[in-house]
C-alpha cells in the first residue's frame, strides 16, 4: 500500500470540510436574529399558530 497516495486522499478530502470564520461575533449574531425575529413579526404568528395548533389538537385528536 502506498501510504503517501493515502495521506493525499485524506488531507484533500479534510480540506473541505474547513471553513474561515470572518466574523467571530456568535453571540452579536443571534442577537441580531432574534431583533429581526420580533421586529418583523414572527413571534407573534409563532405564538399564535403554538396557541391554534394545541387547541386543535384538543379538539381533533379525541
């Protein structure tokens, strides 16, 4: 077996898998996705389909 063919294929297939990381900031990230999630008034249409689906599910799964 020729080992170098092997390490070759490895680090090849292992160089995809990298990524460069250009903003670090995780958390200021969530944040601002989360603003956006209120601003824009998903929350609201998340609450209320919670709210229609369990009372739905109340009365249709019996």
């Amino acid at each position: 077996m020729n080992y170098g063919d092997f390490f070759h294929d490895l680090t090849r297939q292992v160089t995809f898998l990298a990524q460069n990381v250009t903003d670090p900031d995780m958390m200021g990230k969530i944040g601002k996705s989360i603003q956006h999630f209120i601003k824009t008034g998903q929350a609201w249409a998340f609450v209320i389909g919670l709210a229609l689906g369990f009372m739905l599910r109340g009365n249709i799964g019996k």
